[in-house]
C-alpha cells in the first residue's frame, strides 16, 4: 500500500539552540521540488543550511531519489533525511529541513540524529491519503452513446480527461486500475473500440 502526503506539514525542532525548521511537502516531480526549495531560501534568506531529500515515483519501482547536505558534513544531513522517507510508505514527497545554528556543535553523530529526528517528528503530523493506481483508457464511439459512456464512468468513480469529437466520439478516461475489468465487459458487451495505457 503506497500513500501521500495530503498537504505541506511545518514542523520546528530545536536541539542545543539549533533550530531545525522543517518542510514535508507533496510533490509531483523535480522540478516541483526545486520550487519549494527556491521558497524555503526566500523565506528562510539567513538560515545557514537548507538540506533536502525527496522521493518521486508513483511506485516503488519507478522511484527517484535526491538528496542534499547543502554544506553540512557530508552524510550527516541529505543521506539520513533520505533514510527516513525511503523507509516510509509514501512516494512524491520533498523534505526540507532549514538549520539555524545555534553555537554549539552536535558533531556528526547528533547531527545524523538531528536531522533524522526532524523527518520522523514531521512525519507524525502528516495527513496520509492512499494512492490509488490509475489506468488510462480511450474509448471510441458513436455520439449517442457518450451520455451512455459518461453514466459508466460515473458508477466507477473514472474521469474524463479529453473528448475529440471527429467523425465518433474519442474520450480518454483515467480510471482506478481495480475497475478496469467492468469497463471493460460493458465496452465489450456494445463491441466498442478501446485502447487501455499504462
């Protein structure tokens, strides 16, 4: 079972005077995730370390990963970030963790935990949503039966992505992959013409 993250989660940790202000935030590609990088700078411009990691992928086969220690030691910042969201069930998700230091030393140890720490705590307060896996099927039919094909789509919760009207009807569908077989029987039992994609 794979989930996301319903909405940004801000959370502060403080250890020895340090300020770890973190970010959990769902995302749905890199380029997302660089943006809610780009903000945590403009909002934080003094912080001295605004460390990331993500996890993207709507599966975990399709996964991709990146981290960053953005100038703490390395392996004591992006890696343990990057630990704690590969061991949770949950994919497009960016941390960011944003360090102000507080004067005293953790070492590499207290760092690794510290910034560990933040994910995990974060993470508490994450509302998870179920990812459902999805189907995209196109369907070709005659203009009388569109209102035929919407009522279908709206018994199995599927939704209309586009609609080509040529000389039929041509609808793309995004539909949970569970449903696919009885769509597939009503589509047969009226001898549509459909393609199903990944």
């Amino acid at each position: 079972m794979r989930y996301h993250i319903s909405e940004p989660v801000y959370f502060t940790l403080e250890i020895k005077k340090s300020q770890f202000i973190t970010w959990l935030v769902p995302v749905s590609d890199r380029k997302e995730a660089m943006a809610w990088l780009a903000k945590s700078k403009t909002q934080y411009p003094d912080a001295r370390h605004h460390c990331w990691a993500y996890v993207l992928g709507d599966s975990p086969n399709s996964q991709s990963a990146a981290m960053s220690d953005d100038g703490e030691p390395s392996g004591t910042a992006g890696k343990p970030m990057l630990n704690v969201l590969q061991h949770k069930p949950v994919n497009n998700v960016m941390a960011i963790v944003i360090r102000y230091f507080g004067g005293i030393k953790l070492g590499a140890g207290g760092l690794v935990r510290a910034y560990s720490q933040a994910i995990e705590q974060t993470f508490q307060l994450a509302q998870l949503e179920e990812v459902i896996p999805k189907t995209h099927v196109q369907v070709t039919l005659p203009f009388a039966d569109e209102q035929w094909l919407r009522h279908q789509c709206q018994q199995i919760n599927a939704e209309l992505i586009d609609i080509i009207y040529t000389e039929h009807v041509v609808v793309e569908l995004s539909l949970p992959t569970n449903e696919l077989p009885s769509l597939e029987s009503a589509l047969n039992a009226r001898s549509f013409y459909f393609k199903v994609h990944d």
